[in-house]
C-alpha cells in the first residue's frame, strides 16, 4: 500500500485483518525504525504515531497476518457390539486408546489417550490438512470403516481396518471437526470344541482305546441359552465351533441310540481335558468364557450305554405246584451266573462267556445289575428243578424260567436301559423222614459219585455225641462218565463227624464242617495245614437204620462250601455208608462202632 503526497504532520495507520487471520506479534520498536516487521497492534490493527518531516518517505510501516489456531478435531472410540461400523445406542466407549494426530506428510504432531468418555480432541490447530492414526486395545481389531470421508458423517468409523488412518482431513481457521471415530471389533478368533467318546469304562474319562462317537449332534448356545450354531461330529468324534467372539458360551451335547451321558466332571468344562463335560441329564456344559483369540479344545462329552438289570429269585417249591407261592421260603448262597452266547450266538456251547455271577441272598433273591442292552441267559446252579414254564400267562411273575436239566433260562432279550425282574427258578422241596433212612440210596442214579471203601471205620462216642466216618476214597466217576481211580494215590480220605443227640437228630438241625474229603499228602490219616480239601460241607439232615442187623445204615445231605470239586458237584450233596459189623441197635445213647462203606454222590435236592 501507499499513502503519498502528504504534508508533514503525525500519522496512524489502521491495518485490518482479512477473513479469519489474526494480526502476528507487533514490533517492540517504532513503527518507521525496522523493515519488515509488523506494526500493527495484535487487537486495533493501530500502528504507533508516525512522524513525517516534509518531503520525507516511510516504507517500512507493515503489518503480518496469521493463523489463530482455533481450528479443533476429535471424537469417539467405541466398541461396536454388533459390528455395524456405526457407534449405536448403549454400545461401550473405549478408554485408554492411543490417538495420533498426523500432518498431511504423516509426521506426529500430537498424541493422546481417550478418557473414560472414549473421546479425544486435538485443538488449537492452524488450518490445514491432517490426519488421525488411531492404535487398537488388547486383541481388538478396527470395524469396517465407513465408505464416507472422515468429516461427512457423525459416529461412524473412519479408521482404516488395517493402518488405523483416517483420510485427510482439511480444515479451515476456526474449523471444528467432532466426527473423527474409531469402531473397535472382536476379529472372531476364538474358538471351543473336542470330542465325543464312548466312556467304555465308565470313569468318567475319555482313556487310551475307547471309541469316538461319529454323527453325534453338538449345539452352541450363548449366556443365556439361544442355540447360536450346531454340527454333527465327525468319524474321529470331533467338533470345533470357530470364528467366535469372546463372551461366554454353553455346549449342549445330544445323545445317540440308547446311550445316555456318563458321570461329569466335578471341574469346570475348560478345566481339564478328556473328561466329560455334559450334564448326565440336561447334556449341557457349565458357561465356558473366552477371551478374544483364545481356543479351548477341552470340552468333551462321554457316553454310556444305557444300563439294566435282571434279576429274580431260586425258590424251594413247597407244595409241588411249581410256583412261587407267598410265604414259601428262597434258596441262599446258590452261585447265579449271567451268560451271553459266544461266536456261535448259541447258548449252551462251549464258547458261552460269564458276564457276571452273584449268589443268592438270605431270600433266595439275585440281582445282575449296570448291564448293557444284549442278549443273556442266567444259569442257577442247583438241583432239582421244577417244570419250566416260558408261555406268557397270568403267572409269569412266579413261575420257575429255568430248564430242568440245565438250569439255564431260555435267551433273554434285554433293551437298553431296561429291568427285567422275575427271572426265577424253582426247585422241589426234599421232605425229610421223620425217622429212619433218609433214602439216600434209593435216590435215582446220579453223577459225580465218589466212592469209599471197606477199610473205613464207623464210630460213636456217646459222650460227645459224634457220629464220626474216617475212609479211604477209591475213584470218581464225573458227570460226563469219565473215571477217575484214587487207589493208585491212596491218599485221599472221606472224613464225615456229624453231632447227633441220643435221639438220633442232628444236633441244632445242623453240623457244620461235617464233611472233609481231602488229599492225606503225607498218608498220616489226619489232615494237615497244607494238605488240599476236595470238597467240604455243612450237614444238613441225617438218618439211620437201626434195625440191629450185622450191617446197619446212615444217610446225611450235605451241604457243600468248598473244595476244589466243589464246582463238580450240586450245591447239596447225599453220602450213604453202610457199617458191616457193626454194634449199633439204633440207640445212641451208648458207643458204638463198624466198618463203612459208600459214596458221596449228587442227589437232585437243594431244599429240605
């Protein structure tokens, strides 16, 4: 500018500013004494007085303008819950998030961290370009950045997903911009699965050899319980539910067939690995929480066979009509053993396999118990069965199941977790004489047999009341016909010491450890710790023939508890001897004694 053809005389000039500039700093020296400074007075735009002296020129009156630095941007970190790439209603603000402020080169200028508002403002800029670099938190990803530029919308996300930039954002003096937002995002890299097994053992744990469960329906639910996702298992029994952002989930296990869920883990789900996770009942896991990226491949489900039973009672038929009538007594300590058919799928061959074996109770009642869907046969080991009933009819529940001859049951078709009850056997009830022989002898043929000889001693002691038979064992004749000759031994001994009162009862009804048939090892005719016991028993009923002939008659039934042929014979066994020369005239109330001679044999009876 200039101002000529002026008198002499005193002078302001009044500078004023162009749009928003400002006027710079003025000069500390008079307005004619320096070139190129400014003179303006930052708030008037007045320069100091100017003095001009006639014909006299000033050049060096100026005045310098300048950006304020009013200019302002910033906003939000958010966490965008749903992923939208907009910060909606009720969503979380991100605190403690590092925010650059970048020139239009992509040099730092400034740098903070947002408040707890999410927000951050960079203020006092001069007007320009610029840019915002946001950086994430712990394992969070930037969302999908909006299509607009930086400046054109409110709450949306103008950082980059890879770099965090924002575009340039120019602004003018004064300018400010609040719409420069962040949308942080869960990048879905969680993940939970494992694997569903057949827990064969039962413990509860997936162990080395088991079977995986193929086609095994396995849904994910969230917190509270909407199924999110699903898949069946593959050949290896696995499953995987992947690409999940963190929060916490549930795993709902389904069965397949009959199977059920096996004993849960007392630990949470992602606690230990190879156990089962699933509810017994429900086939839910406890919540299972994730952070971002964090894979849990712990939470397994095992499956059990569903589990029945089968049970029934060995009853003593009493009155002969082959059933189970009330008040009529069990048969106790009978081995009871549950078979299934081997390869051949028949029952009654050589390769039938033992499943399990139980005795019968104070009742005569059994119980197999946690059996898997199958086939079975059960099998009593006893004697003198009653008819078999296998028709279905108003008395299934108390009739004998049993065959005959065997003891075995027809094939019984048990269903997965089901109870099958009344799988009973009866046997006839042995009517004990009131007086003489029991008729032992008279008793059809039957094996095994095992005989004595002549050389045996029959004594009584009146005193002690002990009917006492020491003998020599000849042979063994085997149900199968197969003999089995002692005499080249000479060395096994049938003891049988029985308590009889002086009327010829058993004492208390019954003589225990009456029977010893046992290996004389060292032929020292007494038996020794060491020595091997055969078969031994308990006497049960006992009868005489005291007639006072030279050869007299005893019988006894015998219930045998062991010995290592105690599986050859019936749980009750007869011995019949006869004593040549003997003394006794049917009174037991003085001594008496003879020779014996007899066996030891299986007599169909298992209830007296």
């Amino acid at each position: 500018y200039l101002f000529d053809q002026l008198q002499a005389g005193s002078y302001q000039v009044r500078f004023n500013t162009v749009g928003d500039f400002v006027f710079t700093t003025a000069s500390s020296q008079p307005a004619e004494a320096a070139n190129n400074d400014s003179d303006a007075d930052q708030t008037t735009g007045l320069t100091d007085l100017i003095t001009l002296d006639i014909g006299e020129t000033d050049l060096d009156i100026d005045a310098g303008l300048v950006d304020p630095g009013t200019a302002a941007l910033g906003d939000t970190v958010f966490f965008d819950e749903n992923g939208n790439g907009l910060l909606d209603q009720g969503e979380g603000l991100v605190e403690g998030a590092l925010v650059e402020l970048l020139d239009g080169q992509g040099n730092v200028l400034d740098s903070q961290l947002t408040g707890a508002d999410g927000g951050y403002l960079f203020d006092q800029l001069q007007a320009g370009s610029y840019q915002v670099r946001f950086n994430t938190v712990g394992d969070f990803v930037f969302t999908t950045a909006s299509s607009q530029p930086a400046e054109a919308a409110n709450n949306d996300s103008d950082a980059d997903q890879t770099t965090g930039l924002t575009d340039l954002i120019t602004l003018d003096i004064g300018e400010t911009d609040l719409d420069i937002d962040a949308g942080l995002v869960d990048p879905g890299t969680a993940a939970l699965g494992d694997t569903v097994f057949f827990d064969e053992n039962g413990n509860g744990l997936l162990d080395q050899g088991e079977g995986l469960v193929e086609g095994a329906l396995v849904e994910l639910l969230d917190g509270q319980g909407n199924v999110l996702d699903s898949q069946l298992t593959g050949a290896d029994g696995g499953y995987l539910f992947d690409q999940l952002q963190a929060g916490s989930y549930q795993v709902r296990f389904n069965t397949v067939g009959d199977f059920v869920f096996t004993t849960a883990s007392s630990q949470p789900a992602e606690a230990a690995n190879n156990d089962s996770d699933a509810d017994q009942t429900t086939g839910l896991t406890d919540l299972i929480t994730l952070d971002i990226g964090e894979t849990d491949l712990d939470i397994d489900a095992g499956l059990v066979a569903q589990l029945g039973s089968i049970s029934g009672t060995y009853f003593c038929d009493e009155n002969g009509n082959a059933l189970d009538d009330t008040n009529e007594i069990g048969v106790a300590n009978r081995d009871v053993t549950l078979l299934t058919a081997g390869t051949d799928g028949v029952f009654g061959t050589a390769d039938d396999v033992v499943v399990a074996t139980t005795t019968t109770d104070a009742n005569g009642d059994y119980t197999f118990q946690d059996l898997e869907a199958d086939t079975y046969a059960v099998n009593i080991r006893g004697s003198g069965f009653v008819t078999q009933d296998v028709d279905a009819n108003a008395s299934d529940d108390i009739d004998s199941d049993v065959d005959q001859a065997t003891g075995t049951t027809d094939p019984i078709v048990l269903g997965a977790g089901e109870d099958i009850v009344d799988v009973d056997a009866g046997t006839t009830r042995f009517e004990v004489p009131d007086d003489g022989l029991l008729g032992i002898a008279n008793l059809p043929f039957s094996l095994p047999q095992l005989g004595f000889n002549n050389d045996g001693t029959t004594t009584y002691d009146a005193s002690s009341g002990t009917l006492s038979v020491d003998a020599t064992a000849l042979s063994l004749i085997n149900e199968d016909f197969t003999f089995q000759n002692f005499l080249p031994l000479g060395s096994v001994r049938v003891t049988i010491d029985l308590s009889v009162d002086q009327n010829g009862d058993l004492i208390g009804g019954r003589t225990e450890g009456a029977l010893n048939i046992y290996d004389d090892a060292n032929g020292n005719g007494v038996f020794d710790q060491g020595e091997t016991q055969l078969l031994t028993g308990d006497a049960i009923a006992f009868g005489f023939d005291g007639s006072g002939l030279s050869t007299d008659s005893f019988d006894t039934l015998i219930e045998i508890d062991g010995g290592t042929l105690a599986q050859t014979f019936d749980p009750i066994v007869g011995a019949h001897w006869s004593s040549e020369f003997s003394d006794f005239t049917g009174d037991f109330s003085v001594d008496f004694s003879g020779e014996a001679k007899g066996e030891v044999r299986d007599v169909d009876i298992d209830c007296i």
